[in-house]
C-alpha cells in the first residue's frame, strides 16, 4: 500500500507537534517523487512548514505553486504573520484582493 493524500494530510500534524523538520522533509520529499498534486496538501504543507519555524521552505513552496486557492493564502498570511513578518502577510492579502478573491473570515483572523 502506498499513501495517499489523506494519508500525508494526516500525518502532518503529527510532524508540527513533535516539531520535526525531519520528518517533515521526509513526507514533503515523499509528495513530490509521488507527484501527488492536490492543493489542499500543498497549503497543509506550508502551513506545516510554518509552525516547524521553517518559514522560507513555506515561502519557497508558496511561490513555485502555479496554482494557489484559499488554504494556500491562508497558510502564507498565517505562517508570515505567525513568525512576525506582517509586511510580507499584507503583501499577500493585497495580491488577494487584487486577484478579486473574496476573503472570509480565516483570512481575516489571520490578518488581524
């Protein structure tokens, strides 16, 4: 057996709790050579990044997504705001907005 999305999804926490960048690197490492490409984990994946204090892994994967949605956003707005860094979490908020993407709530809280 092989995991899948769901799988990685799921063990990411477990990688943000323990605070392990190993681990994490491990499953990210996995991802791409099984070149699974769902949106949802690359935004559970930056966001993992973010919380290990690895903010420019985040930035890194956030910026070579062709394609971003609403998770992805948020992740970013929430890991640079998360490690201090408000310019670059507004800077992210006004592309946003300048995309015509509607904000919700998330999104506020985290410019907030």
């Amino acid at each position: 057996m092989k995991p899948d999305e769901v799988t990685i999804m799921s063990i990411l926490p477990v990688c943000t709790q323990m605070a392990s960048a190993h681990l994490l690197t491990q499953c990210h490492g996995y991802v791409i050579r099984s070149c699974l490409e769902d949106l949802h984990l690359k935004g559970a994946l930056l966001d993992a990044y973010a919380k290990c204090g690895i903010i420019g892994c985040a930035s890194k994967l956030f910026r070579a997504s062709a394609t971003k949605d609403l998770v992805m956003f948020t992740a970013m707005i929430g890991g640079y705001a998360m490690h201090g860094m408000s310019e670059e979490a507004l800077g992210i908020f006004s592309d946003i907005l300048k995309m015509g993407i509607k904000p919700d709530h998330v999104i506020f809280t985290s410019v907030l």
